[in-house]
C-alpha cells in the first residue's frame, strides 16, 4: 500500500496536480477547491455528518465529496488514493487502524492538507484533528451507567471495532468512571485488555463485543449476551448503530426495563428510545459539527489560511448528554441542522 502511494505521489507531482500541505492556494482544474470528507464506515451517523459538509461547502464555496467505505480498511485506503490521483486539497478523514495506518497518512499527508475526524491518529503528520474527548465523553457514559443502575450490576459494552482510537478510549472511559479510577491522560492512557472480566466494588465490565459494523452481528451480539450472562443489568452501545439494534434485542427478549441500556450518538432508534422511556440516556457527539468544521479547516488551508488550525492541533467539539427531560429538544434542533 505504501508503494502504490509513493508511486501515486511521484505521478502526481509530474503532472503538477498536487495541492502540498505546505502550499495552499492551489485550485482543481475547473478552478474551484476540492476536498474530500472519507468516513470509517456507511452509517446514518455519517448521514448527519455529510448534512455539516453540505452546508459548509455552501457557506465557504468549496466542493467536498463525501466518501464512505462499505468494507472497511481497504476501501478506506482505495478511496483516498482516488481522491489524490485526481488532485484532492484537502482530506479530513476518521482513521480505522490509527496504529497501522500511519504511514499511509504521512504519504497522503505529503500531498494535501490532511485532518482527523471522529477518531484520531496522533502519530501522524496529520495537521489537526476534530471531535470531542472520546475518553472523557466516556467518563460521561459511566456517571449515565451510575445514574440509571445506582446499585450496580453485570455491564456489557458493544462496539464496531476497537482497533479504531475512538472506541478505545470511549470504553476506557466507561471503564476507569464504573470502577471509580483516577482521571487519565489522552496522552498515556492504560488500555484494559478485552480478555477478562473487570470487576470493581458495584460493577462489573462482563466484556466487549465487537461487530464490524455488521449490523446483524451486532443484533446477534446483544443477543448471545442475554443469553450466556446471568442477570446482566446493563448495555452499553459504543457507536450509533449499537443502541438500537440492542434496543431491538432486548424488546424481542421481554427484558424491557429489566437491561438498562445507554448509548453514544444521535441515531433516530437510539432518541426515540429515550422518548419512550427504554434507553436512559446518549452521550451526542455533534457529528453535523464535524462534517461543517473539517470543510471550514481544509477550505481555509487550500486559501493559504494557516489561522484557521486549532491550538494544540485540537479542535474539541463539545459532547451533550440527552436524556427524557432534554431528548425532544436536542431531537428538534438536530432535525432544524438537518433542515427537516
């Protein structure tokens, strides 16, 4: 892969059609600016997202091409070696291996101007990176955990994928919040492995599912939970589809208001299960701001305009937590963004 990079790179470079991080100002051949919004997935999530995309490709005159991959890592891949062939200057990209993808970013990153979103990759040359604090947006999900269970129980955590950064860091979160640890650091976070059980003083984490995002396997996960643990008291979905297919599983089961269930993101199942009184509460992660705050970033870089880099290469989106007493509000003013 990073030989079909480097041959892209020699290529592109020949036939001058390479926005460099270091230039700015450079236009596609038509003239206008083009970038390049590449999602980890296809999710109604990134549905929101692309809404914040649209609106900023209004509002700073730019065309940005939403991307999301269907089958993961390669198509990722695939789909930014495209966009720098064509001459891309500016990608915001959610990396899906942060570890294993960081040289595949600094060859795209010797090209264009590339900024993280939704999930990071510190360890690259990438310039920014947007989202919120996925650890502490998960400490929140704990006190949520603590507010519906306050005597504790059995808690299983389901997630697409934790090789992503993300979800690692939300589940840490979740985890050092219920066994009441110590604050961490973004910086040097310990990572409990996902081989055994966690068990503090009320809670216990029975373990970690991942999915792939194969919504059928997440079903199917939520499902095996139920049935292999003994009084499981709560689930918690890491990402936007995990909620309300949980929610689905636990209907189908008869164990309404037996699991409690909290969630992360804003999908329509997941809201309107806080309506009806089955899931206790979402911690939102505004994506609407990270499709519109990636365009204004990379619209302002091909323009030559350095100022518009965050401090401290972060730009925090702050995280709301909805429950009944918020959840119509946050509903309506998130299909207001949405123009619904």
């Amino acid at each position: 892969m990073i030989k079909t990079i480097s041959i892209l790179c020699a290529t592109i470079a020949l036939l001058g059609l390479a926005g460099c991080a270091e230039g700015g100002g450079d236009t596609g051949q038509d003239g206008g600016i083009k970038l390049a919004y590449v999602t980890n997935a296809i999710d109604p999530f990134w549905t929101i997202a692309s809404e914040g995309v649209a609106a900023a490709e209004k509002e700073f005159d730019v065309d940005c091409a939403v991307l999301m991959p269907p089958k993961g890592l390669v198509d990722q891949q695939r789909m930014v070696e495209s966009q720098l062939a064509n001459g891309v200057q500016g990608i915001a990209i959610s990396p899906i291996d942060a570890a294993n993808q960081v040289d595949f970013l600094n060859q795209a990153a010797a090209l264009t101007n590339v900024i993280t979103q939704d999930s990071d990759a510190p360890d690259s040359d990438r310039l920014c990176f947007i989202g919120m604090n996925n650890y502490t947006a998960g400490r929140a999900a704990g006190k949520l955990v603590k507010e519906a269970l306050p005597e504790g129980g059995k808690v299983m955590l389901f997630v697409g994928r934790l090789e992503q950064l993300n979800g690692q860091q939300r589940r840490q979160g979740i985890i050092d919040e219920l066994l009441d640890r110590p604050q961490q650091s973004l910086d040097n976070m310990t990572i409990d492995p996902n081989t055994a059980r966690i068990v503090g003083d009320k809670y216990s984490i029975e373990g970690t599912r991942t999915d792939n995002i194969d919504y059928p396997k997440a079903k199917s996960n939520a499902e095996d939970a139920m049935a292999s643990i003994e009084d499981l008291a709560c689930m918690i979905g890491l990402y936007a589809y995990n909620m309300p297919l949980c929610l689905e599983a636990v209907k189908e089961a008869g164990k309404l208001g037996d699991i409690k269930l909290v969630s992360f993101d804003e999908a329509d199942g997941t809201l309107q299960g806080i309506v009806d009184g089955h899931v206790y509460g979402t911690i939102s992660q505004q994506p609407f701001m990270y499709g519109f705050e990636s365009v204004r970033i990379l619209a302002g870089l091909a323009r030559g305009d350095q100022s518009v880099l965050p401090e401290n290469e972060f730009l925090e989106v702050d995280f709301v937590e909805v429950r009944k007493d918020n959840v119509e509000k946050f509903w309506a003013e998130l299909n207001e963004l949405r123009g619904k």
